[in-house]
C-alpha cells in the first residue's frame, strides 16, 4: 500500500461482509469481500472477523473503523438503536455507537424507524441514503434502493420523511429455491433478463394490477406445457416480483426516482422503471454506501482527514 488509510469502512450484512481501506479524501486504497456476514460472524465472533480482514489488508492497529448494517442489529455485534423519522440523516450520525473493549476505535451507524400505523426498520440502507443524497445533492424526492428488502424513501427538504420496504428480494430467493417452482427456474435463478419477453409480459401483467399470487403458478404450468425454459421461469418470476413492487410503490413515486443500485439490479430496476413510464437517475449502490461510511467518518473522527498518519 503506497499511501497509509486514514479510516477503514464497513458494510456488514445478513450474508455478505465489505470492506474498505480510504484515504483523507475517500480514495479507496484496499478492498475486501467475504461471505462473513451476520451469521457466520455470530459463530466467529466479529472482533475476530473484522481483524481478520484489517489484517490481510495490512490496517494500522490503530486504524479507526465504521460500520454500517446488521452487525448494529439486535442479533449482531452491539445493537445501534434506531433513529425515528422524519430524520436529517446527518443527525444519524450522532447515534453512532462505540465498541467497548476494543484497541481501536470501532463504531456503528444506527438505522431508521418509522412508527404508527405504518412500523418500518431499516440498518444499512441509511448509510447508503446519505451516500445518494450527497451523491446528487437532493433535497426532494423519492429515492428506491432495491435489494433483499427493497427500501423506497420519500425526502422532503433533505429529511427522510417516510420509507416503505419490499421483500422482492427475499421472496425471488425463496420462491425459486424453495417452492415448487424450483424445478422451473432450476440453476437458473440468476439468468432472469431485462430484455426476456417473459420479464416484460409479467412486469407489465403487475403493473396493469395483476393478482402476484394467482400468477405464480402459470410459471409451473408454463414448464409443464409450453416448454418454458430455466431462465424464462427465472425472468418471469422476477418480472412478477419487481412489477408488484413497482405497483404498489408507484403511489409515492410522482416524483422522479433516484435508483440507488449496481449490476443486475441495476440493469432489471432501470428496464422495469422505463415499462412503467418511470423518470430516473442512477446512482451506484457500492459508492453511496462507501461515500455515506466516508461521511461518518469524516464526522467522528474530523482531525483525522486529509491526515496520512
């Protein structure tokens, strides 16, 4: 490593583990990726694990350390409670909890909650809100980031004001793995394409107000008598899935959109908002939660930027 890291990033899920090494100024300097989330972590233990990886990186012992997502939650490393909306999100930043029993400093961001009628939680997505907010210096809107649980943000006047949660994610992992239609999407499941004729029929079929679950089933019969293929089923059932998502969000959605997403979800939420006549501007999933931790850090440790010791 040329240049000595100034803080060290983490976005610590259910399932997978990131890290980043940056610069004074953000600059990324090293980077690791492991399945070392919460449940494998849990066995581990997440001094261990973060160590573990610090160290393959070559991080200073006294390099400080923020995280975000479910290694605050109530099943993870130390719980980071909840900040309620309607929230500035720099304010999050304030609830930021600190390790005890730690050499170095280590802290975690909290999450958002919404109470009332309608309870909401989110741990992870916020730091990628403000990673987003920044990005595009918005103010107003409505922000999607798609995912396990989709999360849908309405902003007003730089505040999160309210946010809704889809289980697209998890329901397409359980729906293709789990359920009879495991045999349809087979190995398939992450073959589902934008461009199949299957994607759109059953996206549009959603957004014309289809029943989801009087549809699933037409994935199986489809196998069975019209010789539908693995990545069909698999783009059909995701085409079922985004589209149900997209339908019931479309009702705070007058704003134009700001999809915060990488890869292939970029690519199926970016084909799936123009069927459904939806304006948007992209931003990259990985760099908002990487710029929202740089922010954090940038805000609890603010002698330590732009320094190279």
């Amino acid at each position: 490593m040329s240049q000595a890291p100034v803080y060290a990033l983490s976005d610590w899920g259910t399932t997978r583990f990131r890290l980043w090494l940056v610069d004074g100024a953000g600059n990324v300097l090293g980077e690791r990726r492991a399945d070392d989330g919460l449940d494998v972590s849990r066995v581990r233990g997440f001094a261990s694990v973060l160590e573990d990886h610090l160290a393959s990186l070559g991080a200073p012992s006294n390099l400080p350390v923020v995280i975000c997502g479910m290694a605050g939650s109530r099943q993870g490393w130390i719980e980071a409670n909840y900040v309620q909306v309607p929230a500035d999100l720099n304010a999050i930043l304030s609830g930021t909890v600190k390790l005890p029993d730690m050499a170095r400093d280590v802290r975690i961001i909290p999450g958002l909650c919404q109470s009332g009628d309608a309870p909401n939680v989110m741990r992870g997505e916020e730091t990628q809100l403000l990673g987003a907010i920044l990005d595009r210096n918005l103010s107003n809107g409505i922000i999607a980031m798609p995912g396990t649980h989709s999360k849908w943000v309405e902003l007003e006047q730089g505040r999160a004001k309210s946010f809704g949660t889809y289980m697209t994610g998890e329901l397409y992992a359980l729906v293709s793995q789990q359920s009879i239609l495991r045999h349809s999407v087979q190995d398939a499941a992450d073959l589902a394409s934008p461009d199949h004729q299957e994607f759109v029929a059953a996206l549009k079929s959603m957004l014309a107000g289809g029943s989801l679950l009087g549809q699933f089933f037409s994935i199986r019969a489809a196998m069975l008598l019209n010789d539908l293929t693995p990545e069909g089923a698999a783009s059909r059932l995701s085409g079922l899935l985004i589209g149900a998502e997209i339908a019931g969000a479309k009702a705070i959605s007058n704003n134009r959109i700001t999809l915060v997403a990488s890869g292939a979800m970029a690519t199926l939420y970016g084909k799936a908002f123009d069927i459904a006549g939806l304006e948007f501007d992209l931003v990259d999933a990985d760099e908002a939660v990487r710029k929202g931790l740089f922010v954090a850090a940038s805000g609890i440790w603010p002698n330590t930027k732009g320094t190279s010791s």
